[in-house]
C-alpha cells in the first residue's frame, strides 16, 4: 500500500538527528561520496524537489537518507521541508559528511518546537517534479478482475442514450449514501504481462469521464462534466481522491527486487528522463513508494569464430538510467525515470541498486 504526505499540514517540524543509519544503507559497502562543489549552505526555494537538493549534495541522490543519518521509521514517515529552510552541511568527528536544518541545533539533541521556521502558506517540497506524475497520482491505473467487478457501475442514461458525454446524466448502482459528490468513471483496459509470460499482473484502467452527483439512491443520478473518451453503459465509478505531495526520502529497497518495463507513457517507442513508465514489480514483492531502482538493458549472444571455431558470449547487462517510484499496487509499480543515459525501452530490466 503506497503511503503519501500532503502537503498543507501544519506544524510538521523536520528534524535531521543522528540517527541509526538505515537497514539498506547498512548494505552499502561503498563510502558516501558527495557531489562536486556540494554547497555548506543552501536555502531551499519554490520549486525545489528532494531530488534536485539530493543532486547538489551528492553523487548517488538515492543515498540521501544517509547523509540525514536517518533510520527506517524516519525514512518512511519523513517530515516535510519547506522552501526558504537553509540546509547546513556539516561533518562528524569522524569527517563522515551530514545535512540538518539550520537552527535545529545538534542533531542529538534536536526539539520540536514552534519557532523552526514554517510559515502555514508554504507548500512542502515534493520527492519529484509533482507536475509530471500528478494526472497518474489523480486516477487509479492498475486493478485485479475483483477489484473491477466490485465497483458502482453505469447501468443506464436519460433518454436510454449508448455514447455518452458531458452534459448527460447517467444511472448508476452500487453507490453508497452519503458518498463522495465527485465520481470517475473507467473501462477495464489491457492486460498487463512480462514480456514472454501469460501471467497477468492486472488491467489498465481506462479513464473515460467524470460526473457529479446529483440525486442519492439506488440507482443513483449523476450527471457527466467531463469526458475523455465516449462513455458507455457497464463503465465503473470510482469516488474523487484529492492527490497529495510525494515527500518521501528516495532510497534503495531493503532487498534484491527485479522486474520488467511493462508500458511507457506519453512517447512512441522508447522512454528518457522525466518518462513515466510501470513496470513488473509491486507491494507484495516489496516495492514501496521512494524506492529508486536502477534502469538495466539486457546482455545480448554474441558470435565469434576464430581459429575455425565458432564461441558465443553473453554481454553484462548495462545501466541505463534511474527510476524513482511514486506509485504502487500490489504487483506493478508505477515510476518517474529520473536519469538516462540510452532510450529505455519495453521489457528492459528493473533492479535494485548493487544487485
């Protein structure tokens, strides 16, 4: 279950203590290395993400749980930070580099009070560039068959119109009372699969409309205020969800996780930086939201005959990006390409880092 933090509560006071470093970060064999020119100061300003600051400070941003000192609780119920903050980057008596925020005092001894300096009208920074992912953070993507054939459904429209569109009103059944103003309607999509698999890992919803209640009951009446795509009978509703701010720390899973690239959205072909893309790993296989996942192209054969003999060698798989991963069901996750190096391309390979 992926779990998200919005961005307008007040009086969330983040505190950068030395703290156990966390479980994955044990697993880290290699020194945390800072970016160039790492700033000893920096004010965080409108339209920072956790991951641009982590770029400043380090050459893996993936490992900024580290440089906080942070430990697995911390990690998953972080708290926010807020533009015009100054970030202070300090070093230990064992010149190991950590980051906390300027006027929280030692980091051992941090105190939460009300003079940390927050103002109520400022937004917290999101983990990513919020616009990129906020219509896939709107609206459902991924469900089984039983999730499907237990929501509300389109059962009829005024008129006993078949196309429908804005303007109309629709009947619908399975509607509590007392539920939500604002409902969206989808149509089950395609089945999403690996590449090579007959296992279905679950159905692309497909938004088709939106509608606002009008008249509770069974059925009840509501009529369409929008529609992406012609509206039908049998299509199912679910309730409006306000979308929050993804403020998590990216970090590596705590194990070994590797999957596929099922679908890339809004390019033809191939993916690059700032793509969305899911692929074939979810909640049950570990995969939460803020994990951060190396983008791998698979080895290929390749033939040589020398001295009249014909040998064929395995290429390594090679890195070619980074994936940081904002929303989960429980077997595909949905991600934001953040770094790539080629094109990233359906069926390449998903994997935790170092493994």
């Amino acid at each position: 279950m992926r779990r998200i933090i919005s961005a307008p509560l007040l009086a969330l006071f983040l505190t950068a203590g030395l703290l156990q470093v966390p479980a994955h970060a044990a697993k880290t064999t290699a020194p945390l290395e800072l970016a160039p020119n790492a700033p000893e100061r920096y004010t965080i300003v409108r339209g920072d993400t956790l991951w641009d600051i982590s770029g400043k400070y380090l050459k893996s941003p993936w490992r900024w749980p580290e440089l906080w000192r942070m430990n697995k609780e911390d990690i998953r119920n972080p708290h926010l930070i807020y533009p015009g903050q100054v970030l202070v980057l300090e070093y230990d008596a064992d010149g190991k580099p950590r980051l906390r925020i300027e006027g929280s005092g030692n980091p051992r001894d941090v105190k939460v009070e009300p003079r940390i300096y927050v103002e109520p009208h400022k937004k917290a920074i999101a983990s990513i560039p919020y616009d990129l992912i906020r219509p896939y953070l709107e609206r459902p993507l991924v469900m089984n068959r039983e999730q499907l054939d237990s929501l509300p459904r389109i059962v009829s429209a005024e008129n006993d119109r078949i196309a429908l569109g804005a303007g109309d009103k629709i009947f619908a059944t399975g509607i509590p009372s007392g539920g939500k103003q604002v409902w969206h309607s989808y149509r089950q999509g395609r089945a999403l699969m690996e590449t090579g698999s007959r296992e279905v890992l679950g159905y692309e919803a497909i938004y088709t409309g939106s509608a606002r209640m009008l008249v509770p009951g069974e059925p009840a009446t509501l009529q369409l205020t929008r529609s992406a795509q012609e509206v039908s009978r049998g299509d199912k509703l679910i309730p409006e969800v306000e979308p929050s701010i993804i403020a998590y720390m990216p970090r590596a899973p705590e194990q070994a996780i590797s999957g596929q690239i099922l679908t890339i959205y809004g390019t033809v072909g191939h993916a690059g930086r700032y793509s969305v893309v899911s692929f074939s790993r979810g909640a049950r296989d570990g995969v939460e939201v803020g994990h951060v996942f190396n983008l791998m192209t698979a080895g290929r054969n390749v033939d040589e005959r020398f001295d009249g003999i014909k040998r064929t060698y395995r290429t390594p798989d090679q890195q070619t990006g980074l994936i940081f991963v904002f929303q989960v069901f429980d077997r595909v996750s949905y991600g934001l390409i953040m770094a790539a190096d080629d094109p990233i391309r359906i069926g390449d390979i998903v994997a935790s880092p170092g493994q």
